[in-house]
C-alpha cells in the first residue's frame, strides 16, 4: 500500500520546483495553441488569397492569350526575383529586432527600427528599379519596355515584404497577408475589366500596367493601416538607430533568400530562353496550380517564425524542440492532403487559362514531388535562420541552386517544361537533405516528419 506524501517533505525548493513547472507546461500549451491559432488564420487568408490570385492568372491569361500571357509573366517573374531581394532581408530580420525591442522596453530602438528600416527598404528598391530599367531600356529586347514598366512595381512589393515581416511580429495575421495576397488580385482583376470595358489593348504592357497601380495600392494602404497600428502600439520616445547592426544581421538573411528566390525562379527564366513565350505560360500556370501545396509551408512559418527566435533566445531546448515536431506535422500533412486536391483537380483547373494550357498537366506530377520533399522536413530553414544559421541557410540554397542552374540548362531544351520541373525538384531534394542534416547538426534537432521520437 503507498505512503500518502507529506507536504513538509517535499520542502520549499521541491514545491517552487514544480510551481515553476506548471507554470512552464501551461505557458508552453499556450504558446502551442496560439501558434496554432495563428497558423490556421495564416492558412485560411492564403486559401482565399490563392482563389483572388489564381482567377486573376487565369482572366489575365484569358484576355491577354498565351503569348502576351507568357512575355508577361517573364517581366512579372523578375519583379519578384529583385523585389523580394531589393528589402535587404530587412522584412526577415525585423523578427529578431522588434522582439528583441519590445522584450527589452526600448520604443526608441523599436521606433528607429520601424522608421529606419522603411527609409533603408525604399531607397534600395527605388534604385534596384532604376538599374532594372536602364538594363532593360539598353537591352534591345523587343519586350524591354515591358520590363521598364515592371520596375516600377519592385519598390512597391519590396515594401510589401517587409510590411508582412513587421506586421507578424504583433500577430497582425491579417495586416501580414490580405494586402498582398488578397487585395492586390482582386484589384488586378477590377482593372483587367475595366481596361477590357474600355477597350483597351489586350496585351502584355496593359496587363503590367495594371499589376502596377495594384501593387502601390495595395503597399501604400497597408503602410498606412499600419504605421496607424503602431502609433497607439508604441509610447512616444526619441529614435534610436543602429543602421549597422540592422545591416549586418540582415546581410547573411539577404545572401539566404535571394538564393531562395533565384532558386526558385531559374526554372521560367532558363525555360524562356529555350522555348516559345506560349510553353512559359503553361508551365507558370502548372506551377501557379500547384502554390496551395506551400500554404501550409507559409502558414506555419508565419506563426511560428517569432516563437523559434523567442525560444531559441530564452534557451528553452525542450519547448522549441515540441514547437518544431508540431510544426513539421503540420506543414506535411497539411501539404499532403493539397498536393492530392491538387492533382484531382489539375486538369479543369490548367482549362480555366485556356485550353492549351492543360499540356502543362504532367509538369504538375513532377513539381509536386519536390513540394512534398520540401513539406516533410516542415519550417527547417526558419528555424535555422532564426537562430542565427543564415549562413549555412545561404549555402545551402546556393548549392541547390547551382544544382538547378546545371539541370535547368541541361533539361530545359531536350525536355522543356517536364525538364525543368525535374532539375527544380531534384535541387529541393537536395535542398531538403541539406537542410535536415544542418539541423541536426548545428540545433540538435532532427525536422523530418516520419522521425521516431525517443
């Protein structure tokens, strides 16, 4: 029969030991759950984000043809490859500064952030556009001032991006994504009809003039929805900058994501080189079906991003370790379910552009093998890149790049679209077990979604 156990045995240290505890377990399922939370309003806003985005393709490509279509999404493809690198990596790292700000009690340094890293991102862009137009305007392609016209849009959308990262940090969810994700292509479309009412050319420069004007509506609205937000988040206080420090943390997060982006554009800008404009268009709108596949992906990183620096920070090995498992679970099964509706539903879904677009429909089998390679080791780079990994982030992304460099320009004439989908997919294998390997490796954490606990 068990002794009943006395509470003067257990003494004070034992008793603030388990107080503490508790008080750890109920903080953790806390923290989980509203990760959770997060993570589900992450995935809902790209769910209706991925319907506004995909009918503004897919009347984009009906009214312009798969021609004008595809010369178009060459242009559009460079803004995002420069746009989303021209923000300095500064929308990734503002989740490790105003964390660290806030933590702290400094809205000095918080406020000198917010303003500085505006001031820095707009600048960069603004230039990067300038040099984008001026290659393009002494290029002599016959579609250079197509591309002039795209620059005009990379300040826009590099503020976008960090507005997004900023935005996150406050669990702003909806601030993050619905400018971007879903007012940008529900404005894209209003301008397409009204261009068609009017009678305007049905062509690649009209529809990059209307993906302008949406993208600085959309910016400039979240700019000022949030600079609003934060006037009453943040007590008034002199700004502190520390331009040097913001600079060299996001340095290495640039080197890590513009290698992300190249690795993930290579495949429409190699495939334009070695194929018709129209062969550009059916394999950007297969891989367009397919996006859904990574908003799981997006989703729990954009939850769980602050609380893997939080926790790394705190030094709290065990609840980022859970935090990790959770996700990694969610991001695959989550993955795996779309990659199924996907498939079911590729060939109706390639019509909607057209009917030449549905040859694309076995391009979509092969990428999808790489996104589903990708989901099982959940948000590994995240992780790493929070935790001050980015350079091994950057390396990898590299080496899988040069791979994909390689393949796409091995692949891209024999085979077109199916070849380069397999250089892409074969590049994310490699960048998957690169990625799981760091981090057992660098955090003593292994991200594969069928690793045995124990």
């Amino acid at each position: 029969m068990s002794q009943p156990i006395s509470v003067s045995a257990i003494g004070p240290g034992s008793s603030r030991s388990a107080v503490e505890a508790i008080r750890r377990w109920r903080a953790g399922r806390g923290a989980h759950a509203e990760t959770q939370q997060i993570a589900i309003s992450a995935f809902a806003i790209r769910l209706v984000s991925a319907a506004c985005l995909y009918l503004s393709q897919a009347v984009l490509a009906r009214w312009l043809g798969s021609s004008e279509f595809g010369t178009y999404i060459y242009a559009w493809t460079w803004v995002l490859l420069i746009g989303d690198t021209a923000h300095l990596g500064l929308g990734h790292v503002a989740q490790r500064f105003i964390p660290r700000y806030r933590e702290a009690g400094t809205p000095g340094y918080l406020l000198g952030f917010l303003r500085g890293s505006q001031l820095i991102v707009l600048a960069s862009a603004t230039a990067a556009a300038l040099i984008t137009a001026l290659i393009a305007h002494f290029s002599g392609r016959p579609d250079s001032f197509i591309l002039q016209l795209a620059a005009a849009a990379i300040p826009a959308f590099a503020l976008s991006v960090l507005f997004d990262g900023v935005a996150r940090c406050y669990n702003w969810i909806g601030l993050a994504l619905l400018p971007a994700y879903v007012l940008r292509p529900l404005l894209l479309i209003g301008f397409v009809a009204g261009f068609h009412t009017l009678g305007n050319s049905n062509d690649a420069f009209a529809g990059m003039l209307a993906t302008l004007v949406a993208c600085w509506i959309a910016a400039l609205a979240q700019m000022f929805i949030m600079n609003r937000r934060l006037a009453r988040e943040i007590a008034p206080a002199p700004r502190t900058y520390e331009f040097g420090a913001w600079i060299g943390a996001s340095f290495p997060t640039l080197l890590m994501w513009g290698f992300f982006i190249l690795l993930n554009t290579t495949d429409i800008l190699i495939l334009q080189h070695f194929r018709s404009a129209e062969e550009v268009a059916y394999y950007y709108a297969a891989a367009k079906t397919l996006a859904i596949i990574a908003f799981a992906s997006f989703a729990v990183s954009a939850a769980a991003g602050h609380r893997f620096a939080q926790f790394h920070a705190e030094g709290d090995a065990r609840m980022l370790q859970d935090l990790v498992r959770q996700c990694v679970r969610w991001t695959f099964w989550g993955s795996f379910a779309a990659t199924l509706l996907i498939l079911a539903l590729g060939w109706p879904l390639l019509w909607l552009f057209g009917p030449g677009f549905v040859s694309a429909y076995p391009v979509m089998f092969v990428l999808a093998a790489g996104l589903l390679v990708r989901a099982s080791i959940g948000p590994a780079e995240r992780l790493l890149s929070l935790s001050g990994h980015q350079n091994a982030c950057a390396v990898i992304y590299a080496t899988a790049f040069g791979l994909n460099v390689v393949l796409c320009f091995i692949l891209a004439g024999p085979f077109g679209g199916v070849g380069v989908a397999a250089a892409t997919s074969t590049a994310i294998l490699l960048e998957s077990v690169l990625f799981y390997f760091a981090s057992k490796r660098l955090m003593g954490i292994s991200p594969f979604v069928f690793q045995r606990v124990g």
